[in-house]
C-alpha cells in the first residue's frame, strides 16, 4: 500500500517510509568508500591517500546539489501540503534547471584552481599526480553528481522514495562492478576508479530527468517554468544548514588531513581515509532518515497538523538514539576487520586504524540529534535555525577541538576532536528543541 505524507505515521509506517532514503545515502557513500578499497588493495597507500587528500574538495564543489535538494525540497514539499500541485512542480523544475546551470559553471571553476589547491593541501610528487588525475575526471562530471544529490530529496517529496532508492542502488552497483573491472582487473588505478565513479553518477544524475520530464503518477514533473528570485533566495536560506553542513565537512576533513600529515605523515591521512568510509556510511544513515522524513514533517507543517508533528518529533528522537546505540556498538567490533580490508598489508597503518577508529567511534552516539535537529528546522522553513546548528557543530566546534587536543594529546587528539565537538553541539541541539517546541507545536 502506497504511503502518503498526508498519513498518520507508526513506528512502522514512517521507517517503512524512510527506509529508501536511508538505503540511497548509504549507496550515494559507497562510491567513495569502494574507490577507496579498490584503490588501496590495488595501487598502494600512496594512492589511496591522494584520494582521501582531494576528496574533501570535490565534495564541497557538489554541495549545491544538497543545498537545493533539501531545502528545494521543503518547500515543494509545504506547497503540496497547501493543494497547489502545479506551483510546486513549476518551483521543482526551476531548482533543477539551476542545478544544471550551478553545476557547469562549478566545472570550469573547479578544472581552474584544482592543481594549485592539491598542492596547498601538501600533496606533492606522485601523490600529487594523483589528486590532480582523479580530481579532473570527477570534476568533468559535476554536474551528474549534483543533481544526483538533489534528486534524493525531490524523489521523497514526489511520493517515489522506492523509486529513488532503485535508482541509487543501480548507480552504486554500477560503481562497484566497474571499479572490479577497471582497478582489480584492468589495473587502470586511480583513473579506473575516477572513471567508475563518474559512470555511476551519470546514472544517478540522468534518469532521473527522463523520468520527471515524461508523463507520471508521482506529485511532480519538470515542466515549464520561470526563474523566481524569492523562492530561490528562500531555497537557499533553507537550505543553508545542509550547505553548510557539507562544507565545513569538507573544510574539517582537509584540516584534519593536515594535522595528521602533521602528527603522522602520509599513514595518518591513510587511517583516516579508513575511518571516513565508515563515518560515510554511518552518517549516510542519519541524513538519509533525514532526507526521509522531512518531507513528512513539512507537509504536516503546511498543513497545521499539529498532533502529527508531536507524533514525528517525539519517534524521531527515539529512532535516532536506536541508531546511534548500534552504531557504536558495531564500530567497536568492526574496527578490526574493516582495518585489515582496506590497509592490512601495512601492520603499523593498521594498528594505527584501529585506535583511532575505536576513538572515534564515539561520537556515532550523539551526532544524529544534531544531523535530525538540523533537518528538522529546515523542514519547518526555519533556515536560521537550521544553520546555526550545522554551523556550530560542523565548522566552530570541531574548529577549536582539532586545533586544541592535538597539542595536547598528540595524534588522539585528532581522533577525539570530533567526539568532544559532537558533545557540544548535542547540547545546543537540545537548547533549540525545548525553545522552539512552542512556537512549533510540535512539543
């Protein structure tokens, strides 16, 4: 039976709903994280540093795409929730053709300055080779890559979250059988893998299009539309938080990687390569039930329901504590296997790996408050909100963590930067829950 977001929803109900979602960000992941193995295993730590080195960057670049699909998203999502179906497909169509534009322009941009940047993040000889090699080639295809990001949340608002999730999947399966094809049997490298994952995008990015461009049954198509300066200023507020969220990421990422050259050279960058597929994966599944339930929490929101809205905050809370329980516990039993697939041929680099992902860990408890809070405000239209959430935690909290422990504790310091920060941001997660209950009706 078809779920809508006009639904009451169970437990059961809205994990069922947001169970693609979730399963579409762990795919989306898995490009980097298989690249990665493939790329370790099959052209050495060398490699596989480059990549964790410029993958930071890449990321930031694609980060509209997050930007206009979360918070697009929301308000097509209210607009629905006010019966005006055709003025949500018209705001849908205008954000994806200013996807396409954003995207080619970020290409040039990106081709420009992408040498000079590898080389300032201090990779240098083969291994900058390497960044400047995998770089271009992702960079050519930004565009695919973005509005793969951006459909994610449109394919929730039009009631297709299954739809979307067979598309990702496809496009991660795409990825890994040729990443086995060209790295571990044609033994191209990093351009191998560089061009698996550029493959794998254009699936995701494309279909897509073709399937909102034709005649469908779900609450959107792209159709005729016309640049509307307030929505877009609006998207852009709303989806502030998400922006910010996926580029103080990307900045935090490059300034760790630079304390770790620091502390522990290229074997640092390496480990911590390793435990950000793990991160990527576990992240993937806090944003994906995001990405999931915002739409519901926005069209509830537009339509006044205010009982509904207690409903998903209160399972909301208490699925993310779920997850995160988990999610701790695998990371202390995995931390050893995970560590010898991807770098046991190195004793010292995994004995490294695994210290650092047992600290780490940690903060898997805690982080999903935070990652929902800021997609919970961004659904209720509140972009500041949102933003100050993604902004503490993301960029001036782990800010001051990675520059201050490191001094104090060495190379654990860095692996408990992000635990501390975490910490911090639960608690203004928390401040903002309880004063904004009222004027939300959601407590």
């Amino acid at each position: 039976m078809r779920i809508q977001l006009s639904d009451h929803f169970s437990y059961h109900r809205l994990l069922r709903f947001v169970l693609p979602s979730i399963i579409m960000m762990v795919f989306t992941s898995i490009y980097s994280v298989v690249d990665g193995l493939f790329v370790s295993n099959f052209a050495g730590k060398t490699a596989f540093a480059a990549v964790n080195l410029i993958m930071p960057v890449l990321m930031a670049l694609g980060a509209i795409g997050f930007l206009i699909g979360t918070g697009g998203s929301a308000i097509v999502s209210k607009t629905l929730g006010e019966g005006d179906k055709k003025t949500a497909s018209e705001y849908f169509s205008m954000l994806i053709y200013v996807t396409i534009a954003v995207g080619l322009f970020l290409t040039v941009v990106g081709q420009i300055f992408l040498a000079p940047i590898a080389a300032a993040l201090g990779a240098e000889g083969q291994m900058l080779e390497d960044c400047i090699l995998y770089g271009r080639i992702l960079l050519t295809f930004q565009t695919t890559f973005m509005l793969q990001c951006a459909f994610q949340s449109f394919f929730v608002a039009a009631e297709k979250p299954k739809l979307g999730l067979g598309v990702t999947v496809v496009a991660g399966m795409t990825n890994i059988v040729l990443d086995a094809l060209f790295v571990g049997g044609f033994h191209w490298g990093i351009a191998g893998a560089a061009a698996a994952t550029v493959i794998s995008q254009t699936v995701g990015g494309v279909f897509p299009i073709i399937y909102f461009l034709r005649k469908n049954d779900s609450l959107l198509r792209l159709t005729h539309t016309k640049l509307n300066l307030r929505v877009l200023l609006r998207v852009c507020a709303n989806g502030s938080s998400e922006l910010m969220t996926n580029l103080s990421s990307s900045v935090m990422n490059i300034l760790y990687n630079f304390q770790l050259m620091r502390f522990a050279g290229e074997d640092g960058v390496a480990a911590f390569g390793v435990i950000m597929y793990v991160n990527f994966i576990f992240s993937a599944v806090y944003f994906g039930y995001a990405i999931g339930s915002a739409p519901v929490i926005s069209y509830h929101y537009g339509a006044a329901n205010h009982p509904e809205l207690k409903n998903l905050f209160r399972k909301s809370l208490r699925i993310t504590f779920c997850f995160g329980a988990a999610m701790l516990l695998l990371s202390e039993l995995l931390a050893a296997p995970l560590a010898e697939l991807f770098v046991g041929y190195d004793r010292g680099l995994y004995e490294l790996t695994c210290r650092g992902f047992r600290i780490y860990a940690m903060c898997f408890l805690v982080c999903g408050f935070s990652v929902f809070g800021s997609a919970f405000f961004t659904a209720l239209n509140n972009g500041a909100v949102s933003a100050a959430i993604s902004f503490l935690r993301m960029l001036v909290f782990q800010l001051i963590t990675i520059l201050i422990l490191p001094t104090l504790l060495g190379i654990d310091g860095v692996w408990l930067a992000i635990v501390v920060a975490e910490l911090m941001a639960l608690v203004v997660s928390i401040f903002f829950f309880i004063t904004k209950g009222k004027q939300y009706h959601y407590r």
